[in-house]
C-alpha cells in the first residue's frame, strides 16, 4: 500500500497475515486482502501513523492484540477487524 498525502508518503508492506483457528477459502483470500488495505488505508488516512513512523522508522513486525470474530464473518468484515488490530500498532495514539 503507497499513499500520498499532504507531502507524505506512506508505504506498509504485510508479508503475511496469520490468523489462527479462522478458515478462509482460497477464492476468498484477495477479498480479504482488499478488505485490510482499504479499511488500513482509511485508518492511516484520517488518523495518522505514530509519530516514530511518521518520522520515518520501519519496523519488522506489529503484533495485533488477540481478536474474537464471528465463526461466519465475510472476508469484508474479517479485513476490517485485522485492519483496526494493526492500525492499533501503527496508528496516531490517540
């Protein structure tokens, strides 16, 4: 993901997402990709990143915090939840 806003530019990598207990077909895992970075981008967008990444530092890894999420949740709400759990790593504190 590469935005550009106001002069800044943020880019986030996610290598791989690792969500145990949680089954997801193989012909819903680009849905649930679409469905993190767009609601990541929205976080990102109008709550900022943490002043240290804003300045510019990487980090190898964010740990989400434990989730709990409905047994029949859509990749759409599934990309969201995982979305807000690491706009909590990486997001503005508020």
């Amino acid at each position: 993901m590469g935005r550009s806003r106001g002069g800044m530019s943020v880019r986030l990598h996610i290598d791989r997402v690792v969500l145990d207990g949680v089954n997801i077909r193989a012909a819903d895992h680009a849905r649930l990709a679409a469905a993190i970075e767009g609601e990541l981008t929205r976080l990102i967008a109008s709550g900022g990143l943490a002043p240290e990444l804003a300045n510019g530092l990487a980090v190898p890894n964010v740990r989400a915090p434990q989730m709990t999420l409905a047994p029949n949740a859509k990749p759409a709400q599934l990309g969201a939840s995982i979305a807000n759990a690491v706009y909590g790593g990486v997001g503005a504190k508020r």
